[in-house]
C-alpha cells in the first residue's frame, strides 16, 4: 500500500505500508549506496510515522538539533540577565572593545 501525504509546507511525501518497507530495507540500502539518498517515509495509516534516511542525514540532523539547543539556552541565558540587569550595569561599547582588547575596526563593530 502507498499513500501521498501533503506536509505542513506544502511539499508532498509517498508513505509506504511498514510491511513493504520492512521486506524491501535492503533495496533502500542499495539505492542510499548509489547516491539516492531520498528519505523513505512509511507508517500503516496514510501518513508518515517513520521514516528511514542515510546514517550521513542523520548525523548532519543532529549536528543541527544540537546547534538549535545551545542556541536556545543561550537566548535563555541572555533574557535571564538581562531581566536582572540595572542600567548601572552596563558596560559601554566602546569599553567592551577594550576590555576584550580589540579597537572598533577589529571588533569588526557596527556602531550605531
């Protein structure tokens, strides 16, 4: 059995049945081994439930996942302080270059 399946953007996926999926993982691995890296989605309902991508896709996703991670506890941290930070506080531009020991051109700074 196969199914088409409209993503949340737009683009559309071929769900195929688990069992034929299952029977057929090492043709998957011969077309992945030949270059065609096209994820295969499959499920038993007509939509995607699983899907099977090369070791390398999986890698590179949570690489990214990873990177989204740091990147939000780091937007969580900077909130954090400076909820908390009093205007006193605040270090000048032009003393932050210094105090990091960079002048303006090789802070590579867009002073506004």
């Amino acid at each position: 059995m196969e199914a088409l399946y409209d993503l949340p953007n737009g683009d559309r996926v071929r769900v195929i049945d688990t069992a034929t999926v299952g029977q057929s993982l090492a043709r998957v691995l011969e077309l992945f081994r030949s270059g065609n890296t096209e994820p295969v989605f499959f499920g038993d309902q007509p939509r995607p439930e699983g899907v099977v991508i090369t070791f390398d896709q999986w890698s590179e996703y949570e690489t990214l996942k990873e990177d989204a991670e740091t990147d939000r506890r780091m937007q969580e941290i900077t909130r954090e302080r400076l909820a908390k930070a009093r205007p006193e506080d605040y270090v000048p531009y032009d003393d932050m270059l210094r105090e990091w020991g960079l002048d303006e051109e090789e802070g590579g700074g867009d002073k506004r």
